[in-house]
C-alpha cells in the first residue's frame, strides 16, 4: 500500500514538476530547509541557516505559482487563438453546413423546376398528340365520310337483298324499309308472270342473281324517275362495284330494254350485252327469241310465225270500209321504246295504237311505265 502511494506521488511531482518546475524546486528547498531545522533541533544547535532556506523556498514557490506576464500574454494569445481557430472551425462548419443546406435546396429546387418543366413537357407532348390523334381522327372521318358520299354519288345508297323475286326483281332492305325494286334498262324471261309461262333462261336468271345478291349488302342508285306504277323502285343494283345488269347482259340471261328512265350506263350495258350476242349464248342462242332495246318480252315462236305467213296465199277480195274522211286512225309500232316516243305514259286499249302484243301484264294498258 505505502509502495502504491509513493508511486502516485512520484508521478503527482513528475507533473508538478514540469508544469511548474520554479514552485516545485521552491516546495522542495522550504521542505529541505524543514530538515535542516529538524537535524538542528536534534543536535539543541543554533542556526538561522535552515530559517534562511525556507524563506528562499517560499519566495521561489510564490514565483513559480504567479505566472508571469509574457505567459499570462502568451496563454491569452493561445487561447484568444484556440477560440478564434475554434470559432473560425465552427463559422466554417457552419459555412459548410450552410454551403450544403443551400446546395441540398438548390438541388431541391432545380430536381423540382425540372420535374414541373418535364411534366409541362409532357403534358404539351401529351396535349399535342391528343389534338393531333384527335385531327388525324377528324380527317379520317371526313376522308370515310367523303369517301362514303362518293361512292354514294356513284354505287346509291347501302342496302340489303333480303329475296330475289325473279330475274330483275328484287325485294330488298334500305334505310329500315322493305322496298322491291325492278332492275332498270334490262328484261329478264318471264318465271312468275300469272299469264304468261316460264319462259326459256327465266329460272337460269332468276337462280343467277339469287347466287349472285340474296343475303348479300349491295348498292342502289335509284334512276331519274324513281318508281313505276307498282311503286317498285327503279334502280341500279351495284354488288363489287359492278351491276348485276352488267353481269346478267354478259352471261346472255338478259337483254337492254325499257329506253325510257336512266339511260346513264346504256352503254356499258350494250357492250356487255353485245359480248354475250357475239358468243351465242343464253337468250342469244334461240333464234329470234331476243331483242336488243326491245320492250315487248320474249317471243320464242316469232321465226316460226314469220314463216308460216311467208308463203304466198290468195288475196282476199277486199270490200269497202267505212271512211273517217280522209284520215287514218291506226297506229302501229314496232315496240314500247318507239311508242313512247310519242306517248311517255303509254296507251289504253281503246287507243288506236293499243296493240296486244305491247300489253304484256294484259291490263288494258300498252307499254305503261
């Protein structure tokens, strides 16, 4: 234990000793002279020596524990610099600090003006896609809406053929209606007509264009008069962008006729007509049985009665007629096409250019429309 404590004594003066080595050497001669005083007291000897000392170590004590001015001075400067040096580390973390909080919002700030300036972008891009989808759109529509009206302008109106009557009659659905509509500028051989028989080709036609329409969308283009006295629509019935006109006259199932309404595609009918004429085929090939441009049907027999009446035969005695003062008052014409160039609507039966053979239907009425 006295070993341990003279140890820490040791070192408590060690470190008196280097920071303040004028006191320690003081202490050390006023604790000498104390010796010296004791040494005297036991040897009963007289000396002011030992009195001497101590003063000397006291004087020395007190010098070593005032600091002197220059230190004091010194230690002032040191710690007046400690201070700055502190204050200064502390002005620059705090600068630094300052300097990164303001970088830090900076950033903030800019990362903020360039995600508004990105969503301004965007949204621009955004708005001007929109408006340009929204022109192509536009445009699409008049281009499908004008494309409509043209094709409306050439082909008619959408329609439907829900039933195929007979060759060139059709029965059809059109804007929500049923309508029947007659095939114009062409005649088909007879296959339901209630006075007449079927007539050769009339069931190939009718079976044809049901192949051809029934069930199918096509167009109709009404012609310049629109219905005839049945309240049938007469039209042109386009399918592919071709009528079924066209494709009857070329495969010989029908010929022109009723000269009188849209003549618009005569033409292109006569020369689909005159390709099935060439080859013989269909109605073309039964001698005399067709007429180019004729209104009067199909007249099967009419070579045979040409020949029957084309052998010489006695003449008859004539005999007076009553006379209407000079002026004739019969008609006759070669069909429906020539008489209504001279009677539009057709003629009744008390009409002298009534002719049986131009009263298809046996109505009473020649080649009405």
């Amino acid at each position: 234990m006295a070993g341990c404590l003279g140890f820490i004594f040791i070192i408590l003066g060690i470190v008196f000793l280097f920071n303040f080595p004028v006191a320690t050497i003081g202490i050390a001669i006023i604790l000498y002279g104390f010796y010296e005083f004791g040494e005297n007291s036991k040897l009963k000897a007289k000396s002011k020596i030992p009195a001497i000392i101590m003063v000397i170590g006291i004087l020395l004590a007190i010098i070593g524990f005032v600091p002197d001015e220059k230190s004091t001075a010194n230690n002032q400067d040191d710690i007046k610099s400690e201070t700055i040096e502190k204050d200064t580390k502390s002005e620059v973390r705090e600068k630094e600090n300052t300097d990164v909080e303001e970088k830090a919002k900076a950033e903030a700030v800019a990362k903020a003006e360039a995600e508004e300036k990105a969503k301004a972008e965007a949204e621009e891009k955004a708005e001007a896609e929109a408006e340009a989808e929204a022109k192509a759109e536009a445009e699409a529509k008049a281009e499908s809406k004008a494309k409509a009206e043209a094709e409306k302008e050439k082909y008619g109106i959408p329609a439907t053929v829900t039933r195929v009557i007979d060759g060139d009659t059709l029965e059809i659905s059109m804007n929500g209606k049923t309508e029947d509509v007659r095939l114009l500028l062409i005649d088909t051989p007879e296959t339901v007509h209630p006075s007449e028989p079927v007539q050769p080709f009339g069931p190939e036609a009718s079976q044809f264009v049901k192949d051809t329409l029934e069930g199918k969308s096509v167009s109709v283009k009404v012609g310049i008069e629109e219905r005839d006295k049945y309240d049938r629509l007469l039209a042109y019935v386009y399918i592919d962008g071709e009528t079924i006109q066209e494709k009857l006259l070329r495969e010989g199932l029908a010929k022109t006729a009723y000269l009188y309404n849209d003549l618009t595609l005569l033409n292109e009918f006569h020369t689909a007509q005159q390709s099935a004429v060439d080859s013989g085929i269909g109605v073309w090939s039964i001698p005399n049985y067709a007429h180019v441009d004729d209104d009067d049907g199909f007249h099967y027999q009419e070579e045979a009665e040409v020949a029957s009446v084309s052998e010489p035969e006695p003449e008859p005695v004539s005999e007076p007629e009553p006379t209407t003062g000079g002026i004739d008052t019969s008609e006759s014409y070669k069909n429906c096409t020539e008489l209504r160039k001279v009677y539009p609507s057709g003629v009744a039966s008390t009409h002298p250019a009534y002719e049986p053979k131009h009263d298809r239907d046996k109505d009473n009425w020649a080649c009405e429309i």
